[in-house]
C-alpha cells in the first residue's frame, strides 16, 4: 500500500529532497506531499539526479528514489506531483486475509517492540479491524499486516508532536461510524484540556492509516 510522503517513513522527522546539480537545489516536504517553493542552494558537484534524505535519521534514498541499506524496502514514487511511499515488503506479502490471534499480537509486540511493549497494545476491534494504541492513544487503525517499522514510525511520530508543539495528549480515540478522530491534549505551561478533531477523508475510510498523517498541527 502507498502512503503519502510527508515526513520520514522510518522515525517521522522531516525530510528533504535534493536535485543534484553543481549547486544542490534543497526543498522540504509539506504536509500535502508536495515540495515546498522555498529553496536552499547546497553546493555539490556536477550531478544530474535527486535524491531523497532524513533530517534526524540515516534514512536516505539513491537516484532511483529507492531506500539505501537498511531501507531498501522503501520505494518513492510520484503521482500527480506528490510523493509516495511503499513498503515493498508489505507489497509482496499475501494480504487477502489478515487475522491474527490475541497471542500473535502479544508475542509480535514482545519480540518487535519489546522497547515500547509497556505502552503499545494492539487490537482486534469487533468489527474485525487491528488497530495499535501508543500510552492508550489510539494512532493507527486497519493494519493489514504487522509492520514494526509502520508503527515505530507512528510512535515516533507521537514523540515528536509532544517536543516540537509543547503538549502532552491524553487521548486519541474515534467513535464507532464517525469520521473525525478526537485529540484530548493540554498544554505544559497551564492546565487545561484541549480538544482537537481530525477529518478523515472519504479515499482513507477503511484503510490503512496513522492519525498523525492526518492531522492539521495547526489545530493544536
């Protein structure tokens, strides 16, 4: 399945895109999948490719917008002028039928996320859905497979929201049949609850998706 590139698939930190020219034409991703106006001249040599990189992690791809060692299992393509990404593993997988047990999600959480097992707990819903709850905040919904890599980058993502706009969430949840997630979050420097709702748009219903890959941090 394709994502919508807007931050780094591995660790959700921001990413940018170079045009390797003798002087690099450097411009990051906004939250539409799209490239930003604003440029930066980095000087390089003589090239004539783009390559795409992390700002925090040692994730980056070669020419042929295919992850470099370790992540050559993600692949970058554009369509309509944005940028997708793909986990070429998931797309190799067998995916007609996803039903995990209660003790498959426990032993997937201890031998793969052992470091984040206090926190995450993932679910199967009664409609048959498999969902992950971060520190009982509800990030992705409709997993298709267990992809470690997924939701490391989705509780990345949770972290990453917390530093940059100074908030602690309380909560994520959605109501059975609704199309709005809701955010119950304060702020550090005072003590009042905050609601925020993110929309859901009609092409994601039923389909993979992390919270955070919708939200507008503008409303928070």
């Amino acid at each position: 399945m394709k994502y919508l590139l807007t931050k780094c698939p591995i660790c959700g930190a921001k990413l940018y895109h170079d045009t390797l020219k003798q002087y690099t034409v450097r411009q990051f991703f906004k939250k539409d999948g799209k490239l930003s106006q604003r440029l930066k001249n980095v000087n390089y040599e003589t090239h004539e490719a783009g390559i795409i990189c992390c700002s925090e992690c040692d994730f980056s791809t070669n020419a042929e917008l295919k992850g470099e060692t370790p992540y050559s299992n993600i692949e970058i393509s554009i369509q309509d002028d944005k940028y997708y990404w793909e986990n070429m593993d998931e797309a190799d997988e067998e995916k007609e039928e996803f039903c995990p047990t209660e003790e498959e999600l426990e032993n997937f959480v201890k031998e793969k996320l052992s470091e984040y097992s206090k926190n995450v707990d993932i679910k199967i819903s009664a409609t048959g859905d498999v969902n992950v709850y971060y520190q009982k905040c509800l990030i992705i919904e409709h997993l298709t497979r267990l992809d470690d890599m997924y939701i490391r980058r989705s509780i990345a993502m949770f972290a990453d929201l917390h530093r940059r706009k100074n908030v602690t969430i309380y909560d994520i949840y959605k109501e059975d049949d609704s199309d709005y997630y809701t955010i119950k979050y304060g702020k550090k420097d005072n003590d009042k609850t905050y609601t925020a709702q993110v929309h859901i748009p009609e092409k994601y219903q039923g389909k993979v998706r992390c919270v955070f890959d919708l939200l507008n941090e503008n409303n928070l």
